[in-house]
C-alpha cells in the first residue's frame, strides 16, 4: 500500500470518526503523545532526515515547511518534494511530473503538511484513537510503543475493518524507531484483496529506521527541496540510450525512425520504447510496425537486445501462453561479412489460444530471431508476427530477409 493510499483509505472515514482516545497505562493523553512526537522532528536551522531499511527515507524542513522523500510507491522508489500543502511527484505510469494541492478538508488531530511526508505522523494525524502502550522492547532497545486506530469504511458506512498503525518511539528524544501498518479484519474474515478494497493491503509492513538523526539547512545544497529533483526521474530517449552505453555495451539502434518500402518502424514512446536490465546487463529497444503516415499497427513488433561483446546466451522470446523453451530451427548465415545465428520459430500464431470465433489460417513463424556480433556490442534482433484476418503476415520483418534488412541498418546511436 503505497503512502497516498494511505491517506486516502483514511480519509474517506473521517466524517464518521470519533474523538475517543486511549490511554494505554494512563501516562499520556493523545495529545500530549502527538504533540511530543510532532516536536521531536522540528529543530531550529536543522532538516529531520529519516531512513527505513524499506528504502524508503524524508527529509522535513518544519519551520520552512518543506519536504523531499523518497518513497516507496509499489515496487519502486521515487522522489518526492513538498512545499505546504502542496506535492510535487512522479508518475512512471504516464513518465510524467505533476504537483496538487493535498490540503486535507478535515485533520482531526495534527494539521500540518508533515502528514504527507511521513507516515508514522500520518498514523497519528489520522487516528480516531491513539493508544499509549507504554514501554517495551523492540528490536532489542528499548522503545515506547504508540498505536494509532482508524475505521474504514465508504459512503458514510463503516466497514468493521480498522486500519492500524503502530509507532516505537525513543523513550527519550521521542523521534520515531520503528513503524508497523497492518489492517485489521473483521473477526473470522479471510484476507480479500478484492472485498477489502483496491486503495488497501492486507500485508503488514514494518519499517525499521536504521537513520533518525538531524541535518543542518546550511550543510544542504540550495535547491534540495526544488521540484527540478523529481522532474530528473522522467525518462527520456538519451537517458535510456546512455544507461546502456554506461554499462559498457554500445548501443545500436534503428534510429527513431527507420523505413524500408511500405513499412515504419517508430520507437514506441518512452518509458516502455528502450529498456535496461541492470541484473542481466541486457538493454532493449522496443519498435512498434506503423505505417507511412505514423499509425501504429502493432507494439512491440522488433525488439533489438543488446549486451556486452561475448555474451554467449540471449534469452528465448517468451509467451504467457508456452512454458520452457519453444522450439525453433536455428541455422549459421553471414551478415554484413559477419557470422550469425537465424532462430525460426517452428510454431505459428495459429498454435495460440484463439481470442475470436474463427481465427485465420497462417504459416506466419511465431517470431524469428537473429544473434550477432557487433563492435562493442553481442546482439539479438527479435521480430514477431503479426497477422491480420487475411492470415497474412503484416510484419514483413519477420522473415529471414527481413530480419537480415534490419541487422544490416543498425547503426550506434549518437
């Protein structure tokens, strides 16, 4: 569950919370606990930084009220900043920065733009009751525990469902240790991605802050807190490109454009047009087949596969529908004067589940697959089929001349 969710599977409850309170061993109000928790970030000339061992981590300029996070949306990490109320973030979704207004109509318990940034403090901005558990040991020191409790619920009804956080505070500075989330199911329940609700995860998480400590404003660069560090998270062609060239591989391309005949290739739009696996070391490009005037026809059409001089194995195209490995002729040519290795599938479309009444008639390859050496570079050109209801190949690529035509145009990108 990613930070703005949440927020928001809290939010929709709090015309229905109530102002009850707990106690835990009476040694604390709620607002004495927040108040104290609230005060152990803010100090005078310094920024609060906070690391979790999740990855995640936040830097808070309370006086100034401004803010810079990393955060943990999913599987990914992505920068952050704030000014007020005010988030500035990155969406890989769309590869594009926007900023919003997140000012709350209502925060019952701590109204201040921190919330946003910090979820323990979310925790205790949100909570309809905040229990004071008091002292106990976690992680072998020695912490006061603080729980947060929210009903959830839609459209006015409350669901039964509570969502939980728990913070593990020093006894002494009050700055936060450690932070659980975990949603609390109604009794007999079994978890239920799809009943509990998309904005919600049924997976506890704990975070660990393996850094707590404070940093001052002047030892930090002047445009730490500046939107231009998230707007360098969107990707582009010549970051991508230079991605596979940091990794020691050259990269060869067909340009943006490459034409031959009737056919266009066009770089799909980026994100998802060059890719780079840094666990393999493989770079990809992904072409889609458009036509002269710009259309695309199909996405991922060719996919060029680049990795450093030698490499012995490129990885087989897959498909959800096979298992293992596909079978396929593989026969030794000559291209441009240079050995290579052609791979053509022995299946064709037709061997695919049929998503349509009647599918047509094909003896299309699957997909074909070239294997070369390069200067500076081990290639793979991938082309796959793609067939209209005619059963004809609109993808005059994938063919063994095709495919030829294409490893002969490669050239480095600039």
């Amino acid at each position: 569950m990613t930070r703005a969710a949440v927020i928001a599977g809290v939010a929709i409850v709090l015309a229905m919370m109530s102002a009850s309170c707990g106690g835990g061993d009476k040694r604390s109000s709620p607002e004495e606990i927040i108040g104290k928790t609230s005060e152990a970030v803010r100090r005078d000339g310094m920024a609060f930084h906070a690391k979790g061992d999740d990855g995640s981590e936040v830097w808070i300029d309370a006086a100034g009220q401004r803010y810079r996070a990393v955060q943990r949306e999913g599987t990914q990490l992505l920068r952050a900043v704030g000014e007020g109320w005010t988030e500035t973030t990155y969406d890989p979704e769309t590869n594009a920065v926007s900023s919003q207004d997140s000012t709350p109509a209502s925060v019952p318990r701590l109204d201040d733009p921190m919330i946003l940034w910090f979820e323990p403090l979310t925790a205790l901005a949100y909570g309809a009751e905040i229990n004071d558990l008091g002292k106990t040991t976690a992680d072998g020191k020695a912490v006061i525990a603080i729980e947060s409790r929210t009903p959830l619920g839609s459209e006015g009804q409350l669901s039964g469902r509570f969502l939980i956080g728990r913070l593990e505070l020093d006894p002494e500075t009050y700055l936060v240790q450690a932070f659980e989330r975990r949603l609390q199911l109604l009794p007999g329940e079994t978890p239920d991605p799809a009943s509990v609700g998309s904005q919600l995860d049924t997976q506890n998480v704990r975070i660990r802050y393996e850094v707590s400590e404070f940093v001052p404003l002047a030892d930090l660069p002047a445009d730490f807190f500046d939107a231009s560090h998230v707007e360098e998270q969107v990707v582009t062609l010549e970051k991508s490109i230079a991605q596979i060239r940091d990794a020691g591989v050259t990269p060869y391309w067909l340009e943006e454009l490459y034409e031959s005949g009737d056919l266009v290739l066009v770089l799909q739009p980026l994100p998802g047009g060059v890719e780079f696996d840094s666990a393999t070391g493989i770079g990809s490009l992904l072409y889609a087949l458009g036509t002269p005037d710009g259309a695309v026809i199909s996405a991922d059409t060719v996919i060029v596969r680049l990795a450093k001089p030698g490499r012995a194995e490129f990885p087989q195209p897959t498909f959800p529908q096979y298992a293992g490995h596909l079978p396929e002729n593989v026969s030794e040519i000559t291209v441009g004067g240079r050995p290579a290795a052609l791979g053509v599938s022995i299946l064709t479309p037709s061997a695919l589940p049929c998503p349509a009444a009647t599918c047509p008639e094909t003896d299309a390859p699957l997909f074909i697959r070239l294997q070369l050496q390069l200067d500076g570079a081990a290639l793979q050109i991938e082309t796959y089929a793609r067939v209209d209801d005619s059963g004809r190949d609109r993808n005059g690529y994938n063919t063994e001349s095709g495919i030829i035509q294409l490893a002969e145009a490669l050239t480095p990108a600039p």
